[in-house]
C-alpha cells in the first residue's frame, strides 16, 4: 500500500548527494535536503505486474516549469475531493510540509520560490530513463507503459511538423498503447496516417465512423504481462468534436459511451482477463462517475484534466490514476493479481526533477536531433517578465492575461477573449521570454486571431456556455477546461447557479459601463473552431505585443469576481 511519506524522503538524507560529486551542478537547496535519483525512484514492489502511466504531455520535449493550479473547484457532490483541493488545503490532506520538493511539484504555494530551488521539471529524457529503470527493475516483460493522450501537440516544433517530433521520441520509448484527444486537431488524413504508422496500439473505443455508425479504432487490447492477463481499453477524449474543430475530423463521432465501455469490459472477462484497465483522456470527474457506474474496471488511468494526484482515489473497487501533465510525472502501479483478479497493489507519483533526475543520453540526442533544424527560432529572446506567467487556474492565468493585453492592443479591440486550455508552460519572474515560450502557450492548427463584433448577449451567452461545460453538476456534461479568460471586461460569476444564472455585473473596464445586451462590442480572440475564422496567427500577435512592450509587468486581474 502507498504511504505518503514514500513520495518523497529529502529530508532525511543529507550525504547521499553531496558524496556523489555532482552537488556543483544541482541546486544549493537541492544538496543540503540530500535529494537523490534513488530516492526519487524507491519503491517496494508489489506483485509481478507494473503499470506505467504518463498523459498530457503536451510535446514538452525539454524539462520545464509549470505550476498547479491555486483553484480548482468542485461543484456538487465533488465539492472538497481531490483533485478539487489546491495550495495549503492539499498540502495538509496529503500531509505535506511547505517547502517541500513534493509541495513545490504539487502545487502552487510559494511556487516562485520553489522553482528557483528546485529547479525544472519533466523532459523527456528524463522521463525515459525513469521508464527504463522502471523496466529494469521489474523485467521488461512485467510492464505495460501507458500513454493518455494529448501527447503531440503543445509546441512550436509539434506543430510545425504535425506531431512527427513526439511520435519520434514516443517510439523510442516503446509505449504499449495510447488514445488521444489533441492529435485529433491535425485532421483526419494526418491522424489516419500517423496512427497507421505507429509500432503501438491507438485504443478509442468510443471514437465511430460518422457515416456507418461502426467502431473507426481499435476499441481494446489483451496484453500478457507479469503472468497476467490485461485487458486495456481506450477512451479517447469524448467531447472532442465540440471542444475543437469538427470540420477537421467530419467523419469521426466521439462520446463517453457508458454502455460501450461495459461492454468491453464483459468482453475481456470473458476472454479470460485478470485485470481490466481503462486507458482514459475522459477527464478525471467524468471518469469518477464512470467508475461509480460501470463494473468490473480495476483500474481507470485518468487523464485531460492535468490532475496529479499522490494517491489513487477509489471509486467502486476500482482505482483512478491521476498522473499530472507535461512530463512532470510518471505513474508507476505494481499490482498484485491472485487467482484471476487484483489482490493487492502499491503506487508512486514518481516527480520528474529534471535536475536530480540524469537524462537518458540515447533519448537526450534523439530529442536534439528532432529540435535541431528549428533550434534558432526558438531560443529568440522577445522579451523578460517580471511577473510569473502561468496558465491553470479556473478564471484566469497570468500568461493569458498577457495574450489578452497581446489581442486588446494588436487587434484594436474592446475586449478580448482567451480559451482557458489547460496546457501552457509557466514562466518566472525575472526569466527572458522566448519565442519557444510563446508556442508553448499557443501552438495548435487553428491559431486565427479573429476581430469580430459580439453583442453584449452574445458576450454572456459565451460566458454562460463555457461557464456550464465547467461548472455544469453532472460530470458528464463538463469538458475539463478552465473559464475563458476575458481581457477588458469584467464580470460576477456564481458557479453553484444553473446556466443563464451564473454570469452577472459584466462590465466595460474602459470606461465603467454595464455590458448592454443590445450594444455591439469589438472582440479579438482566437481558437474558435468555426472554419474559415480569419486573422493573423495569435503567436505572432503576441510576439508583436511583446516586442513592442519587451519588459512584462501585468497589473493584478480583477476582472472575475466569484459569488457564494
């Protein structure tokens, strides 16, 4: 069984480090808490069968900072359960101490700070030499790696060569299966052949051709690990169609597909499998509801809402995985399997410290080899902030504060608009911005930055709908992002109401006015998912931003306020 006090040990080593004479290349904090590789990487095993698990890494190459976020509610019955409890709340339900290398990688308190010690996190090659470990120690034969989804977009060097840099480096890490969520945005033709290409499973049992109403993927897989049968079945992202563009996947149809997954789940039984496991990009209360509702899983590897989570929450026997985003961390799950069926198991959210961790030097030139022909594009420095840049949060985040400055003054608008997607690296103060660092916030295939003009109805319907796919009480009708961020304009919102009640007091910050439903209002954004949107691509809109205005210094956002 998990203990808390095996996620990390730091302090109670102090010589471990400084004896290995690499304490000059890590961080003063790091040596004097005796951080270590082996620390980071213990585990007692349990059983013969090991799951490895990553998700939502975003085509995060390179070791990188990104904090958790400081808000993340919970509406309903979901209200105070993790992952719905941040900063000091987490900190004393997992009975961490501040300060911590697991109180900086879980969450948001005294990130700055934190970071400046503790270093990055993730990179690939770090990720691969924790997989290899892994592999090692248990027998290759024993592990099943599994990946989540929402693996080859996120970058600059992911969208210009459509996902191929991770699909490179994800091979060389031999994963067992994967679904997906993003790599959809790439569109039919590019995912069909991507996907035929792999040398891996692509599991979406819920994923049907529009037109005959039959199964486009593979639903499910019976692998032998461990001595154990497995059975994985996929789930790609269900609302995939509705969060992004369906003119780029028309003859796909998505959804959650409760019945589907039953059903494949008496299947595998009936093929004789130990064990069932839902690989999953559902979102983690989405899958909460599933499990409560569905028997016979054992385990649901959740994923598209970025929770990290250091212990399983069990819902109906069965346990849900939540294993963070971009490369911050691998989950590893030993499992016991007696007589057909799971007896037993033991859990580590191992934290990727791309500074303790040593990268995989095969993995470490295959990942160089891939970025080398964009290398001087992306490390352009375009500017410095002062101020931490960060996206999570449910109502806004620093950087899209800044992308939203970007579209007011680039597009010459009233008000701006700015998804409330979940990826995005963070940024420290005093840190130069680079052209990297902007692609990371923004690169996708649909970057239009449009300017259009929005009635003050229009404005709150939008507010209301995204406000409902979040807020809305039935995990089943939420679609796991954050609230749409809103530059000159501000607005009341009450996320215990019904949709049409949650938005209020939405008002013009130029000039003090209330939002009249009947005025028109110049609007930039970006992302929508109508084809044919027009408009320079948003990542040259900020760089112009950000040349223009090269030193960042946001002012404190005001514009949300929250009722109840």
């Amino acid at each position: 069984m998990f203990s808390r006090r095996e996620f990390l040990m730091a302090a109670t080593a102090t010589s471990a480090l400084l004896g290995s004479g690499m304490a000059g290349s890590w961080s003063r904090l790091m040596a004097q808490q005796g951080l270590t590789e082996d620390q980071l990487l213990a585990m007692e095993p349990t059983g013969k069968l090991t799951l490895v698990h990553v998700t939502d890494i975003h085509a995060q190459l390179k070791p990188i900072y990104f904090r958790e976020p400081s808000t993340n509610l919970g509406i309903g019955p979901v209200k105070g359960k993790p992952p719905h409890v941040t900063g000091a709340d987490f900190l004393k339900l997992y009975n961490i101490q501040p300060g911590t290398p697991e109180a900086y990688a879980l969450t948001s308190v005294d990130f700055a700070a934190l970071a400046a010690a503790y270093g990055k996190m993730g990179g690939m090659d770090r990720v691969a030499r924790v997989i290899r470990h892994i592999r090692d120690e248990r027998g290759a034969d024993n592990v099943l790696l599994l990946d989540g989804g929402d693996t080859w977009q996120g970058s600059f060097t992911a969208n210009a060569t459509e996902g191929q840099d991770m699909i490179t480096v994800m091979n060389a890490l031999q994963p067992d299966a994967m679904t997906g969520h993003w790599e959809f945005t790439y569109g039919t033709d590019r995912v069909q052949e991507a996907i035929d290409a792999l040398p891996f499973a692509f599991l979406g049992s819920n994923i049907y051709d529009s037109e005959w109403d039959e199964p486009a993927f593979e639903a499910w897989k019976m692998f032998e690990r461990g001595g154990a049968r497995v059975a994985v079945i996929g789930q790609a992202f269900p609302y995939t169609p509705i969060a992004n563009p369906r003119w780029m996947i028309p003859d796909w149809s998505f959804g959650i597909r409760e019945e589907d997954i039953a059903q494949h789940v008496a299947e595998a039984r009936d093929e004789g499998a130990d064990l069932v496991v839902l690989l999953s990009h559902n979102g983690f209360d989405v899958d909460r509801k599933l499990a409560s509702r569905v028997d016979g899983i054992d385990v649901i590897l959740t994923g598209h809402t970025h929770d990290a989570l250091p212990e399983p929450v069990i819902v109906n026997d069965t346990l849900v995985i939540a294993s963070g985003s971009n490369g911050k961390f691998v989950s590893r799950l030993d499992l016991d399997i007696k007589d057909g069926k799971l007896a037993g198991y033991a859990y580590r959210l191992i934290p990727v410290f791309s500074d303790v961790i040593a990268p995989d030097p095969d993995m470490a030139a295959l990942i160089d080899e891939v970025r080398a022909p964009y290398e001087d594009q992306l490390s352009r420095v375009l500017g410095r902030t002062e101020d931490l840049l960060y996206r999570r949060g449910n109502f806004n985040g620093t950087f899209d504060d800044l992308i939203c400055e970007a579209l007011l003054s680039e597009r010459d608008a009233q008000i701006a608009l700015s998804p409330g997607f979940r990826w995005g690296t963070s940024l420290l103060p005093g840190q130069d911005i680079t052209f990297e660092d902007v692609h990371n916030a923004c690169a996708m295939s649909y970057p239009a930055a449009y300017r259009s003009t929005m009635s003050g109805r229009m404005l709150k319907d939008i507010l209301e709908d995204v406000g409902d796919n979040l807020f809305n009480k039935d995990p089943y009708y939420q679609q796991g992002g954050d609230m749409v961020r809103v530059g000159g304009m501000g607005y009341t919102i009450d996320p215990e109401a019904e949709i049409g009640k949650r938005i209020s007091d939405m008002t013009l910050l130029s000039t003090g006015e209330a939002i009249d439903p009947a005025k028109g209002y110049v609007v930039a954004g970006w992302a929508s998912v109508n084809e044919g949107t027009e408009g320079p691509p948003i990542g040259e809109v900020i760089e112009a931003h950000i040349l223009k205005n090269p030193v960042v210094k946001l002012p404190e956002n005001q514009s949300v306020k929250l009722a109840g």
